[in-house]
C-alpha cells in the first residue's frame, strides 16, 4: 500500500458539504457549513468523527460537541487546518 492509499478522500457536493471517507475504515465524515455564527466567526459542523479523535478536535480545532444532534462544531477558521489533518488521520 503506498502512501496515497492511506488518504482520506474528500467529495464536494452542490450545496456547499464536504464528505470524507476513511480509506483504511471507509467510514464516512460530513462537514457543512453551520447555520449560526459564534463570537468566532463562521462555523462548521461535523458528523461520524470516531471517538479516537474527539480529544484532538476538542483541544487542536476549539471543537465543541454537541450530545443532542451528535455533531462536533468547529470554527470556520481552522477548516483547513481540520481537513488536512483528517486527510492524514481519519
């Protein structure tokens, strides 16, 4: 396996949501915009995120959890950030 197999791949639909599916797991992530703004800024909201990475998000990404919907919300601001380190690691 060479290392571009290792990567997640990401596909871009029309209204603006990022899926990531793990290539080791093929489990699947969903980022989207989120539909409120914070005091910092815009943000994202993600689903499936494995619970392995929640420390990660929490500290590395200012990620909140949210129990009711089940999603992480991150600021807009690190999302390239977030999705070059999935990329490598979901």
């Amino acid at each position: 396996m060479n290392s571009a197999e290792n990567f997640a791949q990401e596909s871009f639909h029309p209204d603006g949501r990022i899926e990531i599916v793990s290539r080791r797991s093929r489990r699947k992530l969903l980022i989207e915009l989120g539909t409120t703004r914070s005091l910092q800024g815009a943000l994202l909201h993600l689903s499936g995120l494995p619970r392995s990475m929640n420390i990660t998000i929490n500290q590395m990404f200012s990620g909140r959890w949210d129990p009711v919907t089940r999603t992480w919300t991150v600021p807009k601001s690190k999302g390239i950030a977030l999705r070059a380190y999935l990329a490598e690691h979901f």
